[in-house]
C-alpha cells in the first residue's frame, strides 16, 4: 500500500512540475512573442521613415537639379542608379542664362543671337592665364566631337551654336551633359546660341516634355546620347532642317565676340589641334618681341580617318604622312582651299624644342582658308554669305588687302576628323556656292573701294 501510495505521490508531483513548467514556456514564450513583435514594428517603422526619405529624394531629383555648390554655378545633378540622368534634370539646369528680352539681332535682322547661354566656370580669370581662346561653331548635330575637343585643346573655348526650333531644347539638354561629363567643358567652354527669326523656340509646339522623364546614358557610353536627342526631332522640323541655310560666317563672329584674352583660335567643329597647342601658344604668345601688330598665325591643317587616333606630336603626324594616312586638308577636293601654307615646305622643316613662326606665306591665292591665331583687329566674316561657299575666304581675302601678314607656325598642327572625297558632297552645296558666287561679285567691288590702296592687290 505505501508503495502505491509512494507512486500516486510522485505521479502527482510529476503531473504539478510539468503544469509549472507548461506556465513557465507560455511566460517566455508569451514575452519572447512581444519581444519579437515589438522588435518588428520598430523596424517596419525604420524602413517606412527611410523609404519615404529616399522617394522624396529621388522625386527632388526628377524635378530638379540639386543645388549650386560653388560661385561659378556649377551644379551637381543627381545621376540615376546605372550612372544615367533624367533629359528633366539636365532640362531644368540652372547654369543657363537664358532672357528673350536680352536678345539681339544680326544688322538684317534675320537671326535672333543669345549671347553667354553657359559660361565655363573659370571665364572670369580667362584674361589672367590664357592668351588664346579657340572659337569655333557647330550645329547641334555636330556638338559631340566636343568630347574629342576637350581631350586636346584644355584653354578657354567660345563655341556658337545654331539652335533653330526644337534644336534649342536639345542644345540645352545635350550641353548640360557635356558639362557632366567632362571638366574641362565645364571649366573652358562657353556656349553662345543663335537661331533663325522664323524658327524661334517655343515649348507649346516644339519640345515634348514626356522626354523630361527619359533618361540619357553615362557618361562611359556618351557617344550615345546624342543620336538618342537627335531623334526627338519632328518630321516638319527634319523638312525645314533640309532647305536651311547654314549661317556660318554669323556663328564665327558671335563666337568672336565672346573671347576675352587677346587672340583667338579661329576653327571648325571638326578640326582638332594637337595636344599641348593651348599651352604652346601661350608660352609663344606671351613674347611680344616675336609678334607684330599685324601678323595671323596659320596651323597647317591634315585631314585623316577618323578611326585612327590623334597624333600626339609632328613625328607622329609624318609617319601618317609616309604611311598615306594623311593628307594636307582638301588635298584631293579643294587644293586651293590650303595650298598656300605649302605643306610640303612645312613637312621638311625639324621639330624645333619650342613653338615658332616658322616662314611667311607669300604665295597668297584666292580661296584661301586657313586655320589661324589672331588677334581681334583682323576683319569679321561678311555675313552676307550664308550656308556653303565664300564663308571663309573671303575674310581671309580682306585680311590680304588690309596688309596682314601671315606666317606658319611649326610644329603646330591640327587635324580634320575624316578625309575629303567630292563623291560625298551634296549637289545642294553646289547650288548654294552658286548663290554666294553671286555675292562675291558685289563684295569684291566693295573691297576695291574700302581699301583704294592697296587696290594693286585685287585681281
């Protein structure tokens, strides 16, 4: 009986350990449960608070540029997760100095100009570090080779830049990229807009503001950013691209204009100038004994492939030269267009250790156009002559008359980007070179009288 007792007891004791020991896990379960429920709320909580602070950033930089972050008005845009930037943000980029009312116009009043649309950051201290200022000028299709530019050529640069219609707003988007993508745009180009009267841009009819939220590429893949703008151009506005005449001799002195140091650069899109010449030039530039009041520097000018790298210095452009690579620019087009630099001179000559005139050109032709260094008494282009042909020359024609001289400098030299082949050439260039022929005749009879003279120059 005691044994059954004794069994009854612990079976009892048994059963009352495991009730306390069943109250127990439901207490720690029960705290563990609150423990880990208090724990989730908190951290649902946390991620709430940060996703709503980074959708308010991201939407920010939808809409808008970040903040101007020094007193050049650089600003920062806030690039997507793949490097990429919204077409809005670079839309709305406030380092563009845009006012209708401070307009002007060309002495015709057929061109409305906008002068210092961008100004590179360091514009103001030009004049206290740099003697030359390359000015050049493009249609908006052309202002790529911008990126190639800035690789050779780290010194101030005044860039015109035809914008008729929609090609203003793809200018302003496509320069908001340079200026990401590269430093020295941003630091040395100032960009200048002009477009036609009749072709004024307006964003009621001419920009689609659906592309504000496209996104271009990075910058690793810039190459293709423009043709991906380029597309948003309407079909009536690709008809009346195709009978525009482009207004060359306009864009030449609107970049003119904007220099500040005492020479300009005077160049084409497409012609780059071998690397260091910025610098070369100021050194040489800097020496007022070499220099004389009424002297223009020419760069001789090659033309090549574009898939072949630039050269790096004169040997490397003779080796071209030897290997037919290269050829003097318009050698198998136009042979007046360069020949009085007399290449084949040039190419004889050694590579001095420093920047130097090397020889006068004293074989002078019309049809003439150099590339040249120059300061800002030689005449402006006559702007008279519009699209293709006498665009060129024939400043260069009134520089003969007013008595410049012209020499060679060596070993600077600068390159076309693809080589010349009349097959290319369009017949609507022709049309347009007959319009201006035209043109010429009435210049040329205004030359004989402004400089009387020297009237024994005129042939």
């Amino acid at each position: 009986m005691r044994g059954e007792r004794y069994a009854r007891h612990a079976s009892s004791t048994t059963k009352r350990l495991q009730h306390i020991m069943r109250q127990r896990c439901r207490l720690i379960c029960s705290r563990s449960s609150l423990y880990v429920y208090v724990t989730a709320i908190a951290l649902f909580t946390l991620c709430n608070i940060l996703a709503m602070i980074f959708i308010s950033r991201s939407s920010k930089g939808k809409d808008q540029l970040i903040s101007k972050i020094n007193a050049h008005e650089k600003v920062e845009i806030l690039p997507l997760q793949d490097g990429g930037v919204l077409i809005g943000n670079l839309l709305s980029s406030s380092v563009f100095n845009f006012n209708q009312s401070s307009s002007r116009t060309d002495s015709k009043r057929t061109y409305i100009i906008h002068d210092n649309v961008v100004v590179g950051n360091a514009y103001g201290s030009y004049g206290d570090s740099a003697y030359v200022t390359l000015t050049t000028q493009c249609s908006v299709d052309k202002l790529s080779m911008l990126f190639e530019m800035a690789a050779t050529w780290r010194a101030p640069m005044s860039i015109a830049v035809f914008v008729p219609g929609l090609d203003f707003y793809i200018a302003k988007v496509y320069i908001a990229y340079l200026r990401l993508c590269s430093q020295v745009i941003r630091t040395n180009a100032t960009f200048h807009f002009l477009y036609h009267r009749d072709m004024a841009p307006s964003e009621s009819n001419a920009w689609d503001h659906a592309h504000d939220h496209q996104a271009l590429p990075s910058c690793s893949r810039g190459h293709e950013a423009l043709p991906l703008l380029m597309r948003y151009r309407t079909g009536t506005f690709k008809r009346w691209w195709q009978q525009a005449l482009h207004p060359q001799n306009h864009l030449r002195n609107v970049a003119r204009s904007g220099v500040r140091t005492d020479f300009h650069f005077l160049t084409d899109i497409d012609i780059l100038p071998v690397p260091q010449l910025a610098q070369d030039l100021d050194v040489f530039l800097s020496n007022p004994a070499r220099l004389c009041p009424k002297c223009v520097y020419v760069v001789p000018t090659y033309e090549m492939s574009e898939k072949l790298p630039l050269p790096r210095n004169k040997e490397e452009l003779l080796d071209r030269i030897q290997k037919k690579q290269s050829q003097p620019f318009h050698a198998k087009v136009f042979i007046h267009n360069q020949y009085a630099t007399n290449h084949t001179q040039w190419e004889k000559i050694p590579d001095p250790p420093k920047l130097e005139a090397a020889y006068k050109i004293t074989n002078y032709e019309f049809f003439y156009e150099p590339f040249y260094i120059a300061r800002g008494n030689v005449p402006l282009h006559d702007e008279r002559f519009i699209g293709y042909g006498f665009t060129r020359n024939t400043q260069v024609f009134e520089m003969h008359l007013a008595g410049f001289e012209l020499w060679v400098l060596n070993p600077a030299f600068a390159v076309h980007r693809g080589v010349q082949k009349k097959r290319g050439r369009g017949a609507w260039r022709e049309r347009q070179n007959i319009i201006n022929r035209k043109q010429f005749l009435r210049f040329k009879n205004e030359m004989a009288v402004k400089y009387r003279p020297q009237n024994k120059r005129i042939s």
